[in-house]
C-alpha cells in the first residue's frame, strides 16, 4: 500500500490546480467556482461549487463536500486513499511507502528555479521601489 500524507498533499496543492488536473469544467469567479459534477449526471452544471479560499469543495447534487481529496474521491467515485495517492501521482509528489518521514530531495533543477524566482521578486521588489521614488519626484517638482 502506498503511503500518502494527506496534510502534506494538501498544503502543496491548490483545489484550482486539482480541478484542472481532473478537467472539471469550473467556472471561476473570484475564490468561488461553479461547475458540473462528473459523478453526479443529474446535476446541471452548476452543481459542484469550490472554494479556492477554503479549498473546499461541496457537491449540491449528492449533498456532500470537503477537501480536495474528498473532491477527487467524489467525482471520480474512488476512495480518498486512491484519490490522495492519484493526486500525489499526478503533481509529481512523492509516496513513498519505504520512507515517509524522511524528505523528499530537492533537484538540483528544483533549487535553482527557486533561487531564479527569489532573485526575480527581489527585483521586482527594487524597480517598483525605484518608480515609487520616480513618483515622489516628479511630484516634488
Ligand atoms: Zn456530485
């Protein structure tokens, strides 16, 4: 059996992501999104409703709702074991059955994306301080 931390998954994976990921045809609009429930044909589509904000998710249809993981097993009418462990699949999370207090291992590929993104908020950080600063002088002139 493979082992999933389904705190873990869930703090790594956005509801939006996941309802992407299963090609749920959410509408969005702002943090709430409206839209057919696979497992639920009788439902128009707007049954299934999800909340970015909460990253929940309730089926107006089967009158049931929860986590992302309780999306995933609802809609594809798995267990939330599977769908934790489908999820992780698909997001590339490791579930490792061997180790699962041990952290999985940056790459090498994954630390320099970070560093490139941190470098590049920095930078935005500085040009919108400098044109704030443009601001301030064109005012004062
Ligand atoms: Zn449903």
């Amino acid at each position: 059996m493979t082992f999933t931390d389904f705190a873990a998954l869930k703090e790594k994976v956005k509801i939006e992501d996941v309802c992407n990921l299963y090609d749920l045809k959410q509408k969005w609009k702002g943090n709430q999104g409206r839209g057919p429930c696979p497992a639920c044909p009788k439902g128009d589509d707007r049954v299934l409703a999800v909340n970015t904000q909460k990253a929940s998710f309730y089926c107006f249809s089967a009158r049931t709702g929860g986590d992302l993981i309780a999306m995933i097993a609802h809609t594809q009418g798995i267990s939330q074991r599977d769908a934790a462990a489908e999820i992780a699949k698909k997001v590339g999370l490791d579930s490792s059955p061997t180790t699962p207090k041990s952290p999985p291992e940056k790459k090498e590929d994954d630390l320099y994306l970070e560093t490139l993104k941190d470098m590049i908020e920095d930078l935005e950080q500085r040009v919108s301080a400098l044109e704030e600063a443009k601001v301030v002088k064109l005012r004062a002139t």
